[in-house]
C-alpha cells in the first residue's frame, strides 16, 4: 500500500510527494525508505526521457534567436547607417560655419580695432571741447563776478541817489515853507506898517485933541481970571488940564516917534524879508532844478542797473549754460571711456571667440574624420577609411583656417 500510494503520488507531483515522504520518516521506517527509494528511481527514468526534448527545444531556440539577432540587427543598421549619413552632413556644415565663424570674427576684429581707432579720435576731441568749455566757464564765472560788483556799486549808487533826491526834496520842501514864512513875514509887517500908520492918524487926532484942549484950558483959565474969587477953582482945574494936555502932547509925541521909529525899522525889515524871499526863490527854483537832476540821474541809473542785471541775468544763464556743456562733456567723455571699455571688452570676446571658432573647427574636422571611421566600421568599405585618414593628414582650405597673430598669442 505504501510503495502504492508512493507511485500515485510521484506520477501526480514526484517533487512534492518526496518532500512529504521524508517530512513522514520516523526511525526504523523501512517500508517508507523503499518506498522513497522507487520515487527516485521513478524520477530518474523520467529525467532521462525529458532529456532529448530538451536539447530539441534549445536548438530550436538558438535558431530562433539567430533569427531575430538577425532582424535586430538589420532593424538596427539601416536606422544607424541613415544617422551616420545624416550626422556626416552636419558635420560638413560645421566646418562650414566653422569657417564662415572664423571669417566673421576675423572681420569683427578688424572692425573693432578701426571703430577703436576712431573711438580714441573722438575722445580727444571731446577732451578739446571739454577743455574750452571749463575755459569759457572760467571766464563766464568771471564775467559774472564782474557783473555782480557792477550790479552792487550800482545799488550803492542808486541808494546814495534816492538818499541825495531825498535830501534836495527835504531841503526844497524847507525853502519852500522859508520862503512861505517869509511871504507871512512880510505879510505881518505889512499888516504892522498899516497898524502904525492907523496910530499915527490916532496919535495925529489926539495930538489935534491935546491942543484943542489947552487952548480950551487956556480959555477956561482967562475966564476964570476974569471971574477973580469966584472962578479961582476953575483957574486951577483949568490950570490942571492944560499940564495934562502939555503931557497927553509930550507922550502923543514919544509915541509917535517911537511908532515912527517901528514903521521905518519895519520897512528895514520888509525890505530884508522881501530879500531873503526872492533870494529863497531863486533858492527854491535851483533846488527844483537840482532835484530834476537828481531825478533824472536817479532814473538813469535804475536804467543802467537794469541793464546790468539783464547783464548778469545773461552772464549767468551763459554760466550755466557752459556748466550744462561741461557737465554733458563729462558725461559724454564717461560714455565714450565706458563704450572705450566695452570695445576692449568686445576685442577681447571677439578674440576668444576666433579661438573658439578655430576649436570648434578642429572639432568638426576630427569629428568628420570619426564619422567615416563609423561609416568603415558599419559598412566595412576600407576606402572611406583611407579617405578620412588623407583628409586628416592633408587638411582642406577648411582646414588651413589661420588666427591672426594677436589671437594666436591669446590663445598661447
């Protein structure tokens, strides 16, 4: 039952059915060894039955991967052949720009270093410019100093004229209140001179008065001498008028005499108020003509201060007029150092860049020469080999491409 059960179990699983055979074992089994035993045989004659189909199949195998390592291979040749085909025609139109870079940066250089000539030209006579533009600047500054102590001595002047036209109105205007004062002088004396020729015709009356009362004195005393007793007291008054009409005389007289004395003194004076009158107007009128004068002076010299300061006014727009040219000078001169720079710069760039171009010339051709090895490699022509060695052993005008002195030293 054992070697039974064995047999079925190898025929379902020979692999599986030993491994629970000998999970099974246990000491002293012999029946279950035997049984293991046959399994193994059992194995073995299937083995050496599955070899032959073995060996068919990997032969039909290897045929059939021969087969496709054939296809993979042509599938693979044709695209690579089309790529090398077209990588040599890159490669040719490298070298073409290679050398169409070359001749350009050539030209480049050349431009550079005449464009350099012509830069340093115009920089020297910007520096020219400059040069005489600080001149003029100077000499506008100067201008401008000049100007402005002119403006200031005019300024003086014009305050010393209207101080000067002040003082001739304050002083005119004082000959004219002079000369008004004297006009009412003389007014007054005049009025004075009337009033005393008015008490000389009163003193005249009362002098006419004063002897008509002593002779009426007289008179009385004549009657009252007549009388005898009885017109004694009338003599005495009488008496007494005609000493008071004696004095009332003698005074009318002082005074008369000293009235008389006054109106010619007055007269005296009248005649030196009229003097000093016309003398303060002709005073007055040579006063008005001074002030014109001073005026006028006045007047011109505003008008040559204008002048000046529209001048100076000039003068400092021309000052910063020369400022601005300097100024842009300077900064024109800065732009053309900088642009001076930037063409060192561009010389030097348009420098590596010939280099460059030169490399990468060498470069397409080496990389020509390794694509018709490629091109060897896959199609096995011994020609295109010869071809690209030639070509690198006898260059081309491609090839002959030469960097002018100055690159080459950048290059070293």
């Amino acid at each position: 039952m054992v070697c039974h059960g064995a047999k079925e179990s190898l025929e379902q699983d020979p692999s599986s059915t030993l491994n629970n055979e000998l999970r099974g074992w246990k000491v002293g089994d012999i029946p279950a060894a035997f049984a293991v035993i046959v399994d193994l045989q059992l194995i073995s004659d299937r083995f050496q039955e599955t070899i032959p189909r073995l060996l068919l199949v990997s032969l039909i195998a290897l045929c059939f991967g021969l087969v496709i390592a054939f296809m993979v291979t042509y599938s693979i040749l044709r695209p690579l052949k089309s790529f090398v085909i077209r990588l040599h025609k890159m490669a040719q139109k490298n070298v073409s720009i290679a050398e169409q870079v070359s001749q350009n940066s050539n030209s480049l250089t050349l431009s550079n270093g005449n464009q350099a000539t012509h830069l340093l030209k115009v920089m020297e006579k910007i520096k020219e410019l400059g040069t005489h533009a600080l001149e003029n600047l100077d000499k506008a500054q100067l201008n401008i100093n000049s100007t402005n102590q002119l403006t200031d001595s005019f300024q003086l002047i014009i305050a010393q004229s209207q101080s000067t036209e002040q003082a001739v109105s304050d002083m005119k205007n004082s000959i004219k209140e002079g000369s008004e004062s004297m006009v009412n002088i003389m007014s007054v004396l005049l009025s004075v001179r009337d009033s005393g020729l008015l008490i000389n015709k009163i003193l005249e009356s009362l002098n006419s008065i004063t002897q008509q009362t002593k002779m009426l004195a007289t008179n009385a005393a004549i009657e009252a001498a007549r009388a005898g007793e009885h017109g004694k007291g009338f003599g005495v008054v009488a008496n007494e008028v005609a000493k008071l009409a004696e004095n009332s005389k003698l005074a009318t007289h002082q005074i008369s005499k000293l009235i008389s004395d006054s109106a010619q003194q007055g007269m005296q004076i009248g005649e030196l108020a009229d003097r000093g009158g016309q003398s303060l107007k002709q005073l007055e009128n040579k006063f008005e003509a001074l002030s014109d004068f001073v005026e006028d002076l006045a007047k011109s010299v505003l008008l040559n201060s204008d002048n000046v300061i529209a001048i100076n006014d000039r003068a400092s727009k021309v000052s910063e007029l020369s400022m601005s040219q300097s100024k842009e000078t300077e900064d024109l001169l800065f732009l053309l150092q900088q642009m001076d720079e930037n063409e060192h710069q561009n010389k030097s760039f348009t420098d590596k860049t010939l280099i460059e171009a030169h490399q990468l010339h060498e470069g397409a051709l080496h990389l020509l020469g390794l694509i018709k090895e490629i091109e060897w490699l896959i199609s096995g022509d011994e020609n295109s080999t010869k071809i690209s060695k030639n070509r690198l052993d006898n260059p081309s005008k491609l090839e002959r491409l030469q960097l002018p002195s100055n690159t080459k030293n950048l290059g070293g």
